[in-house]
C-alpha cells in the first residue's frame, strides 16, 4: 500500500466515523422511507419480525439503553464491520488476480 491509498484509506474512515458519530444527533425520529412502507402494507410485520432479529436494532446497543451513547457505539461498530467486509473482499480480489497473472 503506498502512501496515498493509505492517506486515502485514513481520510475514508476519518469521514465514516464522523458521520458514525453525528447521525444520532442529525437523524429523523420519525419512521420514513422502507419502514414507513412496511408500516402501511402490513404494521404486524414491525411488532413481531419473525424468528430474525438486528444485532442492533434500531441503531442502538440496547445494553446502552436509549441513549445517543448507545447509537454512537452502534454506529461506529458497523463502520468497523463495513470496513473489515470490504477489507477481505479486496484480499480476495487481489489473490484472484494474482493467480490469473
């Protein structure tokens, strides 16, 4: 990695994690967009999901409590699970090229 993939990579992250941080403060309390769908063609469906749950339901850690504490830690750690999912694809990308080479 030379250096400016590397200033690159750190300026990505540097951003990902400062929009991580702000949209608890910044984000719409009100149900818009797919859950506002969901909610008009069948409401049950948001009361009871089924046998699948989000590991952090409604951007929040729930040991947290409700707090914007606890949608920060939410946030920040799916920027790190978005960042490592996108890390190991490269890597296999790169070895596939490797071996095609």
């Amino acid at each position: 990695m030379n250096t400016t993939e590397r200033n690159l990579l750190i300026g990505g992250l540097i951003i990902a994690l400062i929009i991580g941080v702000l949209s608890p403060f910044i984000a719409s309390t009100q149900p818009d967009g797919l859950e506002a769908s969901a909610n008009h063609l069948n409401p049950s469906a948001l009361i009871n999901p089924g046998y699948w749950h989000a590991p952090f339901d409604n951007y929040q850690v729930h040991q947290l409590g409700d707090g914007y504490l606890s949608g920060i830690v939410a946030l920040v750690i799916g920027v790190f699970i978005a960042l490592g999912f996108v890390y190991v694809v490269v890597e296999i990308l790169k070895r596939k090229n490797r071996t095609n080479n």
